[in-house]
C-alpha cells in the first residue's frame, strides 16, 4: 500500500511540476515579447523606406504604437 501512494504522489508531483513549469515559461515568454517586441524602430523605418517613403520620427512611433496596442488587444482577447 505504501509503495503504490509513493508512486502516485511522485507521479502527480511530476505531472504538477510540468505544467507549472510550462504555465510560467509561457507567461515569462508572452512578457519579454510584450516588452521586447521583434519588431524595432529600425526595422520600421527600413519598412517603410522599401516602400519609397521616408518616415519621419513620428510615423515610425505611430506604427510601433499600433504595433503593441494590437499585440496587447490579441494577447487580452484570447485571455
């Protein structure tokens, strides 16, 4: 009897400790993109001079606002 409680306990330990484990990666993965988006001032700016444009200071900051104001709506909406 004790050896099946110990073996339950260490599987349900286990089992725990793999989801916790992926809850929290998840979540510090979710925040350092939120904080550290991939997409930066200067990819911006090379965007939008591809397109024949040459964007001022505060066009880039326009787009990188919208930017994370969309990746915030997405990541509250599937919340």
């Amino acid at each position: 009897m004790n050896l099946v409680l110990a073996i339950v306990l260490m599987v349900v330990c286990l089992l725990a400790g793999f989801f916790l484990g992926t809850w929290f990666s998840q979540r510090q993965t979710k925040k350092l993109l939120m904080d550290n988006p991939p997409l930066n001032e200067d990819a911006v700016r090379l965007m939008m001079g591809s397109m024949g444009r040459k964007p001022s200071e505060v066009q880039v900051q326009q787009v990188l606002r919208q930017i994370r104001a969309a990746a915030k709506q997405a990541d509250t909406k599937k919340k």
